[in-house]
C-alpha cells in the first residue's frame, strides 16, 4: 500500500510487510531491503534525498514474519517525491533485486508552525 500524502516534519515510520500471494510470511533473514526517495525518479541513486538500506540479517520475530520498518525523513520539504522499496534475496533467493512498491510521496503543508512544548 503505498505511502500517500504525509505532513511537512512529521516522524513517521513505513512498515513493510512480504507475505505471499496466500498471505504467508516470508522470512526476510539474510535479506537486504533498500528504501530510496528522490527529487526526479531518474537522478542517481547518488543524489538520493534519503537512502536507507536495511540489513535483515538478524534472525529476529520481524524478519521471520517479513517484517521491516523504514523512517520517512521529517526534513522532507512540501512536495511530491518518488520511492521505491527493493529487495535483495540474498537467503531467500539468488541475490535476485525485487521491486516491491514505486510510487510518490505527497508532503503537505503542516497548520501548526511551531513545536509542541516538552
């Protein structure tokens, strides 16, 4: 499901859930999944606004269940910005790259210009 439209300086958190077709989990263990978001689609992965690339190496209950979870950066300006989620089947596969998701992110403008106070 694709991300939509978030607000200018929130913390928010993508989770990413591979199951098949019949809705089992896939075990991620050995994996790597690559989160990327750009300006224009086609700009080097170089010159990404944000790249994360996460290592599903450890054997924990997330992975096993194809579990991961990718934070949207909050620094992101009012905009439209392409993603992609890929990944590498290391264990699960030959080193094959899946794309699972392209689609945009929509950043509005948020209504409250200030922080909330701690």
């Amino acid at each position: 499901m694709p991300i939509g439209t978030i607000p200018r300086g929130d913390d928010i958190v993508a989770t990413l859930t591979i199951t098949t077709l019949e809705d089992a989990p896939v075990s991620l263990v050995g994996d790597i999944l690559y989160f990327t978001i750009k300006v224009l689609a086609t700009d080097p992965d170089s010159a990404a606004l944000h790249q994360e690339i996460y290592d599903a190496s450890a054997n924990t209950t997330d992975h096993q269940n194809g579990v991961v979870k990718f934070q949207i950066p909050n620094s992101l300006a009012v905009g439209s910005y392409p993603y992609d989620f890929q990944w590498k089947r290391n264990n699960t596969g030959n080193g094959e790259i899946i794309t699972l998701e392209v689609a945009a992110i929509a950043v509005s403008q948020d209504v409250t210009l200030t922080s909330a106070a701690a």
